[in-house]
C-alpha cells in the first residue's frame, strides 16, 4: 500500500542526490533483529545502512554519510562497494564528451548472490544472474552517447545528467542497493 508519489526513483529522476540508507521504526532497541515486529501489519523488518568510512569514530561515519559513501540493505549484513570511472558511490562527476561511464562493483552475500542488476536512469541497463556465489565482481561499460541517455536538466540540474546504482539481491530475497553516482558531461 506504498504511495507511489514518495518513491525514491521519483526523485533520482528530478537529480536529488542523496544516500540510500535504511532502518526501521520498530522501537524495539535492536538495530539489525531479523524479527518482522513492530506496529501491525508487521510486513517489514528494519533494513540496515552501511558506510564506507575511514575509520570507526562519529566524525568519520557522518563524513561518509554526507558524501553519500553508504548503501542500503533490507536488514542483511552484505557488503557493497561501487564506482563509475573511478569515483565512489555518492559522487557526483563529469565525463568528457565521448567518455565511456565505467561501472565497477564488487558484492559479498550473506546468503547466494541470485542477480546482480546495473541500474541507469530508473531502468536495469545490465543484469547478472549469479546462482551460488556469496562473491561477486562485476564490470560495465556504458558507451552510449551521453546526450542520447541522459536526463533532462531539472530544478536541481543545470546540465543533462545521468545517474547509476547497483542492486544486488540473494537467493533468500535480501536485497542491497548502493547509493547512485551522478554524472554530468564536461566541457
């Protein structure tokens, strides 16, 4: 019964950047459970965000957090990291006129990785099916010309842009999604 107007796609689609993170409003005092409680009807368990930081004090996890170096899972421990041309999840880049984007991912399940998905612009651009692998790493180029894909300039994009992230999903339904890079054609 989500309402379709709140949707995260819908505001990737206007070039709000932001993180994914995840989390629950269970009140329960118990970051991470696998327990499905909380307010009726009980459908969800609290997801779990995880940052790249460089090291474990506050200053460092809010660095991480508002550079956007972080994903989101559905409450599985899974590690997730993600590049385009070099530059980590979060970033916001430019490419030269003609660049191809290269999308770099390295996935550990805690369960069999099932698909892997490359996701351009709200739309699976690549999609992996993995089977029984808990690690995988994968590798995209996205040659296609940058004008030709890229979404129109928004109130919060003055240029055509074009935005990637990853999702990756185990056998056992867990899913993790990276937080999007953003990239812009230099000049």
């Amino acid at each position: 019964d989500e309402v379709p107007v709140g949707f995260v796609q819908n505001a990737l689609k206007l070039s709000w950047r932001g993180g994914f993170t995840a989390g629950g409003d269970m009140h329960r005092s118990h970051p991470g459970d696998d327990a499905t409680q909380g307010y009726p009807p009980y459908r969800y368990k609290p997801g779990l965000t995880a940052v790249w930081a460089k090291g474990k004090t506050r200053k460092s996890i809010w660095a991480s957090l508002k550079s956007r170096c972080c994903y989101a899972t559905t409450g599985s421990r899974m590690i997730l990291w993600m590049s385009v041309n070099g530059c980590p999840m979060g970033s916001e880049i430019a490419a030269s006129p003609g660049q191809p984007r290269i999308v770099e991912f390295e996935g550990h399940g805690a369960d069999h990785v099932a698909t892997v998905e490359l996701v351009r612009n709200n739309e699976v651009y690549a999609r992996e099916e993995v089977g029984k692998r808990e690690d995988v790493s994968f590798s995209w180029q996205d040659s296609d010309a940058f004008l030709d894909v890229a979404l129109p300039p928004s109130a919060w994009a003055k240029m055509p842009f074009i935005y990637y992230y990853v999702r990756m999903t185990q056998t056992d339904g867990e899913t993790g999604w990276t937080s999007p890079v953003w990239v812009e054609e230099g000049r």
